[in-house]
C-alpha cells in the first residue's frame, strides 16, 4: 500500500501512562488522573482514551472529567454501570454512550466472579451539555468482517465510531469529513495506516486528511476509528 504521507502523531502502546492496584489496571493515552505529561495532552476535542482492567468481582469508581459524552466499550467480557439516574450492563459487541457532566460520579463493575474484563474508557468534549439519551449500541465484527462498521454516526454528535476486524492484507478505506480529524487505536492485531505501522494498543491521531487507508497485517485485526469535529 502506498499513501501520501500526511501529518499525524503516534501514542505507542508502551508510552502510555499505568496505574495498578489490585482491583483495578489503568492505561491511558492521554493526562490522566495522577499521569500528566506535556506531549500527552488532549487530541482536540478526545480528552480521556483509557484502556482498563478489572478482575473478577472488581469495582471502580470514578468522576467524569469534562462536559460531552463518554462511551464504554467492552473487548472482553462485561461491564456493569452505575450512577445516579442509570444502571445497566454492557458486553463485548456493544458500545455504551453516555451524556456527562464534570464531576458526575459513576461507577463501573465486573460482574464475573472468577474473570477479569477488559474495556475501553473515552471522553469527548461537548461545546454545551448534551441532550442525547444514555444509548447502547451493538455491532458485529464478525458478519460485517472486513469493513468499518459504522456503530454512531448521528449527525447531531460531535464524532463519529467505527470499528472493524480484518483478515490479514485486507485493505480499507475512511473518506474523511472536511476539516474533521482522526484517532485511531488498534485493539488487536498490527496494521499499516497513512505507512506508519501500528501495533496491538497503538494510537494514531491525523489531521489536514482527506481519507484513511490502512492494511491489516495480520489475521483477525481490529481497529477502532474516530472521526472527530475539529479544534485543533
């Protein structure tokens, strides 16, 4: 595959800020909590891009950090949520989207009681308070193989998902909204993308793009997409 080189910046997998304790493993892309760096500040309006760990019966609580959305994904297994107006749980295949506030307290279970989950924490910044609804949506990587499925694409929000898992040297490509940005975040697998290459946990944000294309370079590749408002 042979693309034009466009500006963009890589988060490695190993870069990633960690808290661990023994009920919880935290790894996060972007300042977070205790880890602040300077060049780990926010990709635009994406302020919080965490990868967590809770193991069997384990129970976090945390505090929304900005005003906008917040959307759960499972990779393995379930979660439980909580918080004042809702409780509800989510598995893997589904994405929880969720209206924030700062400050809003919310708490999150593994309801399994001899295995850990894994999932996905991330934060968007809204320009005012939300008035979406708590949603869960599902999709299928399986049956829509080798696409980017297109789980939220509402014209009201501020962003748009896509996750796909794909045999190895499948090619894909993401026409991009003008002026909008991109994240990327390879959930497992290695793909080349805009040629850089990109390994299982491995970020990538893109700006001044007009399409995505990337290459799966192994069997069984996923890759999450977020197409983003622009305030760069």
């Amino acid at each position: 595959m042979s693309v034009q080189q466009t500006p963009g910046k890589i988060y490695l997998a190993d870069n990633r800020g960690m808290v661990e304790n023994k009920i919880h493993q935290c790894f996060s892309t972007f300042n977070f909590a205790g880890y602040q760096q300077l060049h780990k500040q926010p990709f635009g309006k994406l302020h919080t891009f965490n990868d967590e760990v809770l193991p069997a019966g384990g129970s976090l609580g945390q505090a929304a950090t900005i005003d906008g959305f917040m959307l759960l994904i499972p990779i393995t297994g379930a979660i439980k949520y909580c918080c004042q107006k809702h409780s509800f749980n989510a598995e893997a295949g589904q994405v929880v989207l969720i209206p924030i506030h700062a400050g809003m307290d919310f708490e999150i279970t593994n309801p399994y009681t001899s295995d850990w989950v894994n999932f996905l924490h991330l934060e968007i910044k809204a320009e005012a308070l939300p008035e979406a609804e708590t949603q869960i949506l599902a999709f299928d990587i399986e049956q829509d193989s080798n696409m980017l499925i297109p789980v939220m694409a509402e014209k009201n929000l501020p962003f748009a998902l896509h996750i796909g898992r794909f045999s190895g040297r499948t090619e894909v490509t993401h026409e991009v909204k003008t002026g909008n940005v991109i994240f990327v975040f390879v959930i497992g697998g290695a793909f080349e993308l805009q040629n850089r290459l990109l390994h299982s946990r491995d970020g990538l944000a893109l700006w001044d793009i007009k399409e995505v294309e990337a290459e799966a370079l192994s069997n069984d590749a996923v890759l999450l997409l977020l197409e983003l408002e622009n305030v760069l």
